[in-house]
C-alpha cells in the first residue's frame, strides 16, 4: 500500500512541477503550495497540492485533556524520527512540527485514528505520515501551510 501511495506522490509533485514550469517559467518550484487542513472535528486531514485535492486521511488530534491549537501554521522543523522528551520518548516517526512541541507525526495506535486520543500532536497512519513528511520534503516547509479548524 505504501508503495502505491509514494508512487501517488511522485506523479503529484511531478505533474504539480511541470504544470509550474509551463505557466510560471524557471522558478516554477515557488510557484507550489502544500495544504494540510485538519478537521478536529470531524478528525481527518485533507491535503491539497497547487489547490488540487490530493489525499484525505484520518487523524487522531488531542484528547479530552489535551488540546491541539487551531489557526495557520507553517512547518518549524522536521526529523524522520523523533522521540518526546515530554512523554516518555513516545516515538514520533515522520515528525513535522509547527507549533512549539505540536507535530503531525505517525502512530503505531492506528485504532484510534479517527477520533480524538493524542496529548495534541496531529497522529497519522505510518504510511500517510511518511507521504506528508515526503511531501513536506518536496516543496519545501516554506511552501507548506499546515491549517487546523475546529
């Protein structure tokens, strides 16, 4: 499954590239936005490429107890693995952060995907974690805006 979403992801960026290319010239690659909108209520994240809706996954956002921020962010930093110093060393794979400790990362509690079961960190399946970190990658932090809503 993996495997068919990477190759998903290589056709976006590359079509997304090319039709840059076409309209805007040599610096076709800032001409590229990346959206990541996370419902928290209705617990998914939609991503869209160049305005083109491209994936849609379930998420897990804070829990009862713990909130995860609303507004605008873009993507601070990223590490392909990461381990909280604040919980443990929970393991967080694929970790973009945009706001302070806050991360869209990957969780091995995919059960829970869906509704709300995080300390506020944004949780995607391993796999739809890996591609937004990809593609994060890809365009670049600075070409991506991470949007939470209630």
């Amino acid at each position: 499954m993996h495997t068919a979403i990477s190759a998903k992801l290589i056709n976006v960026a590359a079509a997304a590239l090319t039709g840059a290319a076409l309209l805007f010239g040599s610096n076709a690659a800032h001409a590229n936005q990346v959206v990541a909108r996370v419902s928290l209520s209705q617990q998914i994240m939609e991503v869209t490429v160049d305005g083109r809706p491209t994936f849609t996954w379930k998420v897990s956002t804070g829990d009862r107890g713990h909130i995860t921020p609303t507004g605008s962010f873009k993507p601070t930093r990223m590490h392909e693995m990461w381990y909280s110093k604040k919980y443990d060393n929970a393991p967080m794979p694929h970790s973009v952060f945009f706001s302070g400790g806050y991360a869209v990362h990957a969780t091995y509690a995919i059960k829970h995907l869906g509704r709300p079961a995080s300390h506020g960190c944004v949780r995607l399946h391993p796999d739809a974690a890996a591609d937004f970190y990809q593609l994060v990658e890809a365009f670049g932090p600075g070409n991506t805006s991470i949007l939470i809503v209630k």
